[in-house]
C-alpha cells in the first residue's frame, strides 16, 4: 500500500530528522501529522507520528522537571527564508566577509583569526529570493565550537569555506569534511536527498513509514545526508586560481565547489545560484483574480509542491475549498486551467479559485 507523501510533508520529516530537541521534534511531527495523506494505507502511519509526538512530551516533561529547560543551543538560530546555510570553515577563511558582503548582518570581520563568537544570521538574496545565511565561529583543527554539531544537522545546507591564500588549503577542506564524517553526516552535493535505508529487518511495511519506521535501532543509524557547497575565497589574491587548480585536483572529491572573492565580489552572484539549486525549492507567484500577473512576493515551496500545497501556505481552508487554478509560466499555456494536484515550477504565477 503506497501512502504517496507529499514533498511538503518529505519537508517535514527532514526536519523531524534534523531536530536536536524534544520541541523541534513535536513542531516537525505535528507538521508531518498535517500533511500526511489521510487514508487507509497511512493509518498506522498516523499511529506512529501521534506516538512519536507523545514520547516527545514526555520527553520535554522530563527535561523541564530536571531543569534542563533553559539549556539552550548555543549557536542555534530560528530558520527564515527559503532555507538555512550555515557557514563552516577554518579561522580567518572569510565566512563573516561572505555573510557581510551579501546581508544586512552585522558580522565581525577581522585580520586576525576566531573573531567571530556566536551565529550572526543575514538574509541573502538570489534574485527575488531569499536565503538564511548563518555566519558562526570557526573549526579549528576539527575541533568544533558547542553548539556546532546541531547548528550543522539543523541547517539546510552547509557552506564550506576554504581560503585561496592560505598554505593549509587542503587541510582546511578535509578537517571541514571530516568534522562532519566523524559525526555521522555524509556531505552530498545534491538537491535531493535520499536516505539510506537500514538493512530489511523491519517487514515490508517499515519502508514507507520512513524515518518513523526505523527509528528505534539507531544505534547503528544511516549518516545524515548534508548537502553542501564548497566554496573557495579570496580568489583574488596573487596565484589564487592556480592554487584552486591544485586544489580541485588534490582534494579528490564530488562535492561541487566554485571560486570566490568577497573583495572583488566575484563569484558571489553563482554562489547564491548554486544555494538555491541545492535547497531544492522553487518560488511562485499568487494572482489575484483580474488583476496582472506580477512577480512579487515569492511563495516558497519544495520542488514537487503542488497547486494544492501553495494553497496550503496561504490558508488551510484556500486548499480544501479549492476548486481549480490557473497558471502562467512554465511548460502550461498562459492562463491555462489545472487542478490542485498540479505540479508547479519554479517561477509560476499562480491565480487560485475557491
Ligand atoms: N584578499 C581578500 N581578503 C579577504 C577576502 N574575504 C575576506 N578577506 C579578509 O580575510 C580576513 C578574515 O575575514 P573574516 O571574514 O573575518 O574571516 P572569518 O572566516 O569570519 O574569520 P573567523 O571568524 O575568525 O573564523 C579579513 O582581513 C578580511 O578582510 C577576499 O575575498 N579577498
Ligand atoms: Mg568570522
């Protein structure tokens, strides 16, 4: 019995993988419990989320009496935009530079290295679009900061900043890879994420119930799939490019990398391209009925949302009145009908009908 998961509700179960709290936990899963698919194939689906939602309770309920309530993620940042990325990098590399040259953020940028302390958030832009960028402390000799370790799970995508300039190019690179290796994240360059499945001990049933499925025997769980981008700075210092040949050559790796100069600005614009692509979202557009097709105001959604998905960003009772949509964009004539279940692209303008 297929129980057919929406992207959004994928979405959401990244999340619940990701959560490194009893709250995030009961936020993701009451998400995951909204959008499953209500039907007889995901009954004992539904079970098992409003199980995990309780244990999570519990789980807060205990915390709270230990007093462990306050504890809190030191370089833990609330997710804006259309996807967080965190910076990882070696002192000194220039992840504040990139943060401050392409945000608002008010980051610390010195000479010297470990100036910045804490995770400083700024809003980037691709195009109309906007992305978290998450400036934080950096890793020295792979020893990271507290806190590191979950901002990195939490994040939608890493970036992993190198320094052109620097003797310890190499280094910097595989400490960085390494440091996520070692705590159970395997750095991917893909948009879409697949999780490796356990070994079949679980009955054909276990499969669809996905992360919730296999959950108990983590003693032995599948590393976390991170996707990343490699980034290597200041690439317009003296003999840079040639060091970043030697270094797409000696790094020995898939991971997709690009060179940049936060002095210069160059190779920023492709960075921001490159995040996007990676989050594997799209943006489209409402119209509102007579009005002109403007291209304003983004809606964010996965790749694969639907018709019936937008609807749902806007009000839970536009998606179970809907009737039909019209769109304009994309592979559809302009203006052409579709129902809820039709699958947007990116740049859609979207006119709903109730
Ligand atoms: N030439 C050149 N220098 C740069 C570039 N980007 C940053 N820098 C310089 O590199 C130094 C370190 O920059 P930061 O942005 O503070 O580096 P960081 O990685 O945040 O450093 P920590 O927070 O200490 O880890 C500063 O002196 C920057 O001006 C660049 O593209 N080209
Ligand atoms: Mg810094």
């Amino acid at each position: 019995m297929a129980i057919n998961a929406s992207p959004m509700y994928q979405k959401a179960e990244e999340r619940y993988r990701c959560a490194s709290s009893p709250a995030e936990k009961i936020d993701a899963l009451n998400e995951m419990l909204r959008l499953v698919p209500k039907h007889k194939a995901s009954e004992k689906l539904q079970q098992l989320i409003k199980e995990r939602i309780k244990k999570a309770r519990d789980e807060m309920g205990k915390a709270a009496k230990a007093g462990a309530a306050q504890q809190h993620d030191p370089l833990s940042v609330p997710r804006q935009g259309a996807g967080q990325v965190l910076l990882l990098g070696a002192p000194n590399v220039g992840k504040s530079s990139i943060v401050g040259a392409l945000s608002k953020a008010k980051v610390e940028i010195a000479e010297f290295p470990f100036s910045t302390h804490a995770a400083v958030p700024g809003m980037a832009l691709h195009e109309d679009v906007p992305i978290q960028l998450v400036d934080a402390p950096p890793v020295m000799d792979g020893h990271p900061q507290p806190g590191m370790i979950n901002a990195l799970r939490k994040a939608d995508a890493i970036l992993l900043v190198v320094d052109l300039a620097a003797i310890e190019l190499i280094d910097q690179f595989q400490q960085c890879v390494q440091l996520l290796v070692d705590h159970k994240m395997s750095p991917v360059s893909t948009a879409e994420l697949s999780y490796e499945e356990d070994d079949d001990d679980g009955g054909a049933d276990d499969d669809e119930l996905g992360v919730l499925g296999r959950e108990e025997d983590d003693g032995a769980a599948a590393a976390l799939p991170k996707r990343v981008l490699v980034v290597a700075n200041k690439a317009d210092t003296p003999d840079a490019m040639e060091n970043y040949e030697t270094f797409k050559e000696l790094a020995e790796t898939d991971l997709k990398m690009l060179p940049i100069s936060t002095t210069t600005g160059n190779g920023l614009p492709e960075m921001m391209h490159e995040l996007f692509n990676l989050l594997n979202v799209i943006r489209v557009y409402a119209k509102k009925p007579g009005k002109p097709v403007e291209k304003k105001d983004p809606i964010i959604l996965p790749v694969g949302g639907t018709v019936e998905d937008m609807a749902r960003t806007i009000h839970n009772e536009m998606a179970d009145n809907l009737k039909h949509a019209r769109i304009w964009g994309g592979t559809v004539h302009d203006g052409q009908q579709v129902t809820g279940g039709h699958v947007l692209t990116d740049g859609n303008v979207v006119e709903l009908h109730v």
